[in-house]
C-alpha cells in the first residue's frame, strides 16, 4: 500500500482568490515546491482535492478548470512534483454531488485507484471542510494551514478543529508528516 497525501489547491498550494478560473491569476505560495518535492522524495503520492462549486453556479467552465490544473501540473513536474490525481468536484454546495468536500469520496477513490493506505495518509487544507474530508475517510492526520482561510478558522473557531494539527504553512505540514512518518 502506498501512503499519500491529499492538498485543498486554493489557499494551500496557491493564493486563494475567489473563484479563481484564469491561469494569468494562479500565483503558487511560497515554500510550495520543496515542501512537495520533499514529500514525494519520501514516496508520498500527492493527490489535489478541490471544490470548484464556481463551475456550478455558472461562473466557470470544467474547460477553466482543466486549464488551470494543466497549468499547475507542468508548472509543479518542472519543479520534480508530480501529482497522481486532481480530483473536482464541480457542483455548487446546494446541488448533489459525488466527491464534494467533507465528502471522503475522491480520498477513497484513491485508495481504489492507486493502492493508497488511508490510515497512512493525511488531509492538507484551509477550512474545516478539508478537514472534515480527511476524519471522514480515516486518514492518519488532518492538518490545518493558517494560509488562506485557515488564520480565520484557527483564531474564530478553535474549537472545531478536534485533532486537527495546525500549522502556519505547507513547508510546515511537510515537515510534521516527514517526522510522523518516521
């Protein structure tokens, strides 16, 4: 069984925008490469796990959206970052839906499709939703960036993040997981 680890993209791997479609606005966070290149030097598999409910309300299309992860994918595979799978869910939070976060759907479907040990594994996000997905699947560790909308939910609603671990940034999460993992 392989160990992953599974990233929120908006406010954990780059800036959180707003219904971020244009590839002109992706703008990767500091730090970002070699704390992934360090976790994949270390066989983590790095899968990304992204609501883009501006798809269904009408703001953007899938073709936004793929274009925008071709993007990252090359931008990320220049840096020795390869990502096994980006997972989306599309839809709006008022219409049903498959993998939409907390939904632990996609995590399984890696497990599934590429021999991932979820109890090995982590959850990087920003919101309580990333998190979620991550308790909801079993894996090892939830973690809680304090980039994005992470600084809010840290400071406003402590208490929601259970054992959630907190962080201030990916390179930090990096780190922790490389030492649990030991």
């Amino acid at each position: 069984m392989n160990r992953g680890v599974f990233l929120d993209r908006d406010g954990v791997l780059i800036e959180e925008k707003g219904y971020l479609h244009r590839v002109e606005d992706v703008v990767v966070l500091p730090g970002i490469e070699p704390a992934l290149s360090r976790l994949c030097q270390r066989g983590f598999l790095l899968f990304i796990v992204t609501n883009q409910s501006g798809v269904g309300r009408g703001y953007y299309t899938m073709e936004d959206v793929r274009k925008v992860h071709e993007h990252l994918d090359r931008h990320f595979r220049n840096q020795g970052v390869i990502f096994q799978k980006t997972y989306v869910a599309p839809e709006a939070p008022d219409q049903p839906s498959r993998g939409r976060k907390p939904s632990p759907q996609f995590l399984f479907d890696a497990r599934e499709e590429f021999g991932v040990d979820l109890a090995a594994s982590y959850m990087i996000g920003d919101k309580l939703i990333d998190l979620e997905c991550g308790w909801n699947a079993g894996v090892r560790k939830s973690i809680l960036v304090r980039t994005g909308y992470g600084a809010r939910l840290s400071q406003e609603n402590p208490r929601v993040l259970g054992s959630a671990l907190v962080v201030d940034h990916l390179g930090d999460a990096a780190d922790w997981i490389l030492r649990d993992s030991d």
